[in-house]
C-alpha cells in the first residue's frame, strides 16, 4: 500500500504549519496552490510531523485488522518532486 497524505490539500498540515484557517470550512481554491507549496516548503518539520501522526493513525486501524489478521509490516518513506513525504509500505 501507498500512503500518500495530500498534504496540499489537506487544512490540517496547513495548521500545523501555522496558518490561522477554519478546518471545518476550509476551501483549498481560497489558498493558491503556489502560496500553499511555499507553506509546507518552509515548514518541513511540521509537515513531518502531520505525516507521522496521520501515519500512526492509518497503522492503528491497519493492526487492528482491517486486512485481515496481521504478522507484519514494514513501510519505506521517501520524498515526492515538491519535497513532501509520503509511504510505501507492505501489509502481511
């Protein structure tokens, strides 16, 4: 499985970057996709951690056996072309 977060879209990573946003009404058209790069580009650390509690939260569920019972994972995270992160991992 792939665990790529969105993090450009998402309202969330954008807050734990700092910007002030309503998350429950949040538009992503209201924030320019270029104004939304440079965010996350100069906020690697909270983008970081946006990306290691969303992926806690999906390998919570996935131990919990949403495929079945599990014996093991093992996941290899590397950086996109816009600098953001993303998963790969493999559920057994």
């Amino acid at each position: 499985m792939t665990i790529n977060p969105g993090d450009l879209h998402s309202p969330l990573c954008l807050k734990y970057c700092g910007v002030e946003i309503d998350i429950k009404n949040f538009t992503p058209q209201f924030y320019a996709y270029g104004d939304r790069l440079r965010v996350l580009q100069k906020n690697p650390l909270a983008v970081m951690e946006y990306f290691r509690n969303l992926v806690e939260a999906i390998l919570s569920v996935v131990k919990q056996g949403l495929f079945g019972e599990l014996s093991h994972y093992y996941g290899i995270f590397e950086y996109q072309g816009r600098k953001t992160p993303h998963i790969h991992a493999q559920v057994t």
